[in-house]
C-alpha cells in the first residue's frame, strides 16, 4: 500500500510540475496569438474596417487559454495534489485573465454600440444639416427669385405627377381589362342562353308545325271525305230523279252550289298557304311573293264566285262552260332555297289526285284575303 501511495505521490509531483511548464508554455503561445490579433486590429483599422469582432476574438482567446490552465490546476487538486504557492499563482493569474478578458468583452460591446449609436447620431444630425441646408437653399431660392430651382421643383412635381399618373393608367387599365373580360364572359353567357333559347325555340316551332301539319292532314281529309260524300249523295239523287227533267234540274241546281261553296274553301285554303309559304322566304322577296300569291288567290276566288248556274251550264264573265268550277289555279309556288328548314312548304295529293299545298300564315294575312274575298264577291254580285 505504502508502494501504491509513494507512486501516487510520484505521479502526482510529476503531474504538478507539468502544469507548472505547460502554464508557462501555454502563456508563450497565448502571447504569440494576442500578438497576431494585435496586427490584424491594427490591419483593419488602417482600412478603415470595424475592429469589434476581432478584439472580441482576441479576449475570447485569451478567456479559452486560462480556462484551459485553470482546469488543469482543478483537476490536479481533485486528484489529491498539493495547491501550493506557485500553483496559487498560476490559478489566480489566470482567473485574474479571465475576469479582465470577460469585462474587457463586455467594454468592447458597450463601446461598440456607443460607437454604433454614435454613428447613428452622428448620420441623424448629418441629415437633419442636409434638411436645413436644403430648406436653406429653397428658401434663398425662392427669396432670390432663381428660375432654375423653381423649374427643379416643377419638374420633381411632374415627375411625381407623371408616376402617378402612370399607377392611375395602370390601375385603370388593368380594370378595363378585368371589365372586358367580365363583359366578354357576360357576352358568352347571354350567347349561350340565346342560343339555348332559340334552340328551344325552334323545337317548339317544329312540334307546333308536325302538331298543325297533322291538323290540316285531318282537316283536307275531312274535306274530301265531306266533298265525297255530298258526291254520291247528289249521284244517287240523280238516280233516282232519272226520267224528271225538273227534279234532276233541280238536283243538279243544288249540287252547283254546294260544289260551288266546296270550291270556294278550297281555293280560300289554297290561296292561305300559298301566301304562309312565300312569307317563308326572307324579306323582301317573301312579302312580294306573298302579295302576288294573295292577288292571285283572291282572282282565282273572284272566279268562282262569279260562275252562275243556268239549266246545268256555267255562266260567268269569262263565258266558262264547266259545270262546277274548282279550286286549281295557277299560283306560284314556292320553293325556299333562301332559307332551308324554315317552314318547307309540304306538298301532297288527295283521293282525286289534286295538290294540298301546306303552308302557314299569320292571322293578319288571313283577315286580308277575306276582306277582299269579300270585296270580290260583292262586285261579281252587283
């Protein structure tokens, strides 16, 4: 044991001594470093650079070299070695170091923002000097009357004014921009929904016109199957009345006038469609057209109404000879090339092989022809 002791002492003495030479070996080398900071500050300084981070790096350096003696001394005492005069010396010299080092920090940055604030107050007053000597120099200016300085400043205000201007135009223009492509969506929209509606439109007019054409189909088979009734009606009349002069006479006197009235609907009918195919085609050849297919309608009536019954001979002022005058005329048709798909004339042929024109019109046309149906048939009467 005394052994073991005698070499803990032996190693703890050399371990003493160590510190001692390293103490002094690391105080040359801190010398050599604070020295090498010294040059670099005094590098900077003649550039005309901030010294602060550098004089900072220097205490700091020196803080880290006796810190790193004054753990050595630390860890030799836990270690049982003997704190004794010299060891004290090294121990306080180097905490000595590191107070200043830490307090000389703490004066570098106190100094450097006084500097800092300095140099702000120092720049704050330099610009308060350059307001003064400007509100100086304006005033002198205006006092002295100088042209130029008042032309200075009216061009600083145009140029104001122009950058303005150019943020107005900006904004403006940008707002434009944003309308015209509101008002085009706008536009696109409404387009849509009047195409949309037109669509719809014209699907409404093409169920009305399969619903109206099937109605005048119904209506002419009516008509015929009426005018072919009334027919065998008067045929089988004449039958019977064979050998009775006067009662066929009066037979045949009764059915002129029912054809007759039969031959009237019909043209009437006839002449109606023939003017609603005409207004088919764009104006203004339609309305022409259409007024020429009245006239003629409105002849081909006046025609009828003025044939007369004379013992079984028709007598009118064309001197006709037929015996019941009928509805076929020579009214133009109409073919629409103008316009296709527009209500298309509809042409087809009934028992007897004659041609039922489907057309449309409006109620205004109607009214008219009848008017001068009217006016037709009252001058064949007087």
């Amino acid at each position: 044991m005394t052994d073991a002791i005698g070499l803990t002492n032996s190693a703890l003495d050399e371990q003493g001594e160590a510190i001692k030479e390293s103490a002094e070996t690391t105080k040359t080398a801190m010398d050599s470093q604070v020295a090498a900071f010294d040059r670099q500050i005094k590098a900077a300084q003649a550039a005309g650079k901030s010294t602060v981070e550098l004089e900072k790096a220097k205490q700091q350096a020196i803080i880290d070299t006796n810190l790193q003696i004054v753990k050595q001394i630390e860890a030799f005492v836990r270690a049982g070695g003997e704190l004794d005069e010299e060891k004290k010396r090294i121990l306080t010299a180097s905490l000595e170091a590191i107070k200043t080092a830490a307090n000389e920090q703490k004066v570098i940055e106190i100094k450097a923002e006084a500097d800092k604030n300095k140099a702000k107050e120092d720049a704050y007053k330099a610009h308060l000097d350059n307001l003064n000597k400007i509100r100086k120099d304006a005033q002198q200016a205006i006092n002295q009357g100088e042209e130029e300085e008042r032309a200075n400043l009216l061009e600083f205000n145009q140029m104001i004014a122009a950058e303005e201007k150019a943020a107005a135009d900006k904004k403006l223009a940008d707002q434009m921009a944003q309308d015209d492509a509101d008002f085009a969506a706008y536009q696109k929209r409404k387009a849509d929904e009047a195409k949309f509606d037109e669509e719809q439109r014209k699907k409404a007019e093409e169920d009305k016109k399969k619903s109206d054409d099937a109605i005048i189909q119904a209506d002419s088979k009516k008509f015929d199957a009426m005018k072919g009734l009334s027919d065998a009606f008067f045929a089988f009349q004449l039958n019977r009345a064979n050998g009775n002069a006067a009662r066929e006479l009066q037979i045949r006197k009764q059915m002129f006038q029912v054809d007759k009235a039969f031959n009237l609907a019909r043209a009437t009918q006839d002449g109606i469609r023939s003017v609603q195919a005409a207004l088919t085609i764009p104006p203004p050849g339609g309305q022409i057209l259409a007024g020429v297919n009245a006239a003629l309608a409105a002849g081909n009536i006046a025609k009828i109404l003025a044939t007369k019954f004379d013992g079984g001979n028709v007598q009118s002022g064309e001197n006709l000879t037929a015996s019941v005058p009928t509805s076929q005329t020579n009214i133009p048709t109409v073919q629409n090339t103008s316009a296709p798909n527009i209500n298309p004339q509809t042409t087809t042929f009934d028992e007897q092989g004659r041609v039922n024109n489907r057309v449309y019109v409006v109620e205004s046309d109607i009214t008219k022809t009848q008017e001068r149906v009217a006016r037709i048939d009252e001058r064949s009467t007087i």
